[in-house]
C-alpha cells in the first residue's frame, strides 16, 4: 500500500464532490438526535438500501449503534439555515437541534421533517467500522415523499441544483 495523503489534501479534494444535503435522524428513548449529512449513497433495490457514513463521535452514531434504526431526510432548497443547526453550529446539539423545522414522525417514532424532498426510513443490516466513520447500510422500510429542488454543498458552500 502506498502512503495516504494527507488530511488536509483530502478535505479540499473531496470538496470538490458536489453532495446532496440530508439530515440523518435516530431516536433513543431519552431524546431525538440527527446530524447534517452529505455521505448518503444509493446500494442496491433487491433489497432496497442505502448507505452513510457517520462520525463515530456523533451521538447520531451512537443512536443508531443502539437501536439499528435511522432515517434519511433529503433537504429542500432553502433548507441551509437548518442544515447548518444540524451540523453542530453555535454549539447546538442533541435535542435542541429539533427546537427548528417542521418535525413529525415515522410509524416508529423517528423525526421525519416535513417539507424534505424525501425522507426514508431504515433498519440498520450492516455495519463497518471505517476510520474516523461507521458506515450504516440500511434497508429501506419506509418513504415519504415531499416536493421540491435539493439543497447540494461543494466547496464549503451550499448551491441550487440548475438545469444544463
Ligand atoms: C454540508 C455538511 C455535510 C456533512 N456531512 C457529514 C457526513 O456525511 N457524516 C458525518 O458524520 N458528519 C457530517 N457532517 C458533520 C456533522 O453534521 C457534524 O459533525 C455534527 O452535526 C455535529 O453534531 P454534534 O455537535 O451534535 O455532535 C457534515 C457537515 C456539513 C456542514
């Protein structure tokens, strides 16, 4: 194997890679958590599956190590202000995060936001532990479908997704 490169080098080239803007929700009994999050990948449709990667120092992940469930909510352009809460800033974290935006709930108790493009429940079928991340792959048992154009972040910035 060759020596990586460097962290730095790998921030600003991933960057690069234009990400649709999810919030990734999990309930414990205690409180709702969920986390701004662009590593969110499509797996396969026998069975239906995504994937995403979530920092191990995230009470998200911790939520979802603990009940093997979560759910997926794809941002609506402009959804930025919300996707920045979810991302820890000002120190808002855990619950309070949810004092924002239109919450309700899926059949089993996980925040779904009203108003996303789409939101997606999933029970957790496979785990790896991957660096810094775990990467949930989750079998999708529920989708509610929204309206409008993705919220998508490239280069520290968030953007409209425009037609050619
Ligand atoms: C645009 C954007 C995308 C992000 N994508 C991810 C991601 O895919 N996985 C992840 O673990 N964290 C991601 N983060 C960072 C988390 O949102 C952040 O660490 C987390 O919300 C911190 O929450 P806490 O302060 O409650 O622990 C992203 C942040 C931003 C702004």
């Amino acid at each position: 194997m060759g020596m990586p490169v460097d962290p730095q080098e790998f921030r600003t080239a991933m960057a690069r890679f234009p990400g649709a803007v999810t919030i990734i929700t999990a309930r414990v009994p205690e409180e709702r958590r969920g986390i701004t999050a662009t590593a969110v990948c499509s797996v396969s449709a026998e069975p239906p599956s995504l994937l995403v990667c979530v920092n191990r120092g995230t009470g998200t992940g911790a939520a979802i190590h603990e009940t093997g469930r979560f759910n997926v909510n794809l941002l609506a352009d402009p959804a930025d202000e919300l996707a920045l809460r979810f991302a820890g800033a000002r120190g808002v974290t855990g619950e309070e995060k949810f004092a924002a935006g239109d919450w309700g709930e899926d059949d089993r108790g996980l925040p779904v936001l009203r108003g996303a493009l789409l939101s997606l429940s999933c029970d957790v079928t496979d785990t790896l532990e991957a660096g810094s991340h775990t990467v949930f792959v989750g079998c999708i048992t529920q989708i509610h479908q929204g309206e409008g154009a993705p919220l998508m972040y490239e280069r520290s910035r968030f953007h409209r997704l425009q037609p050619i």
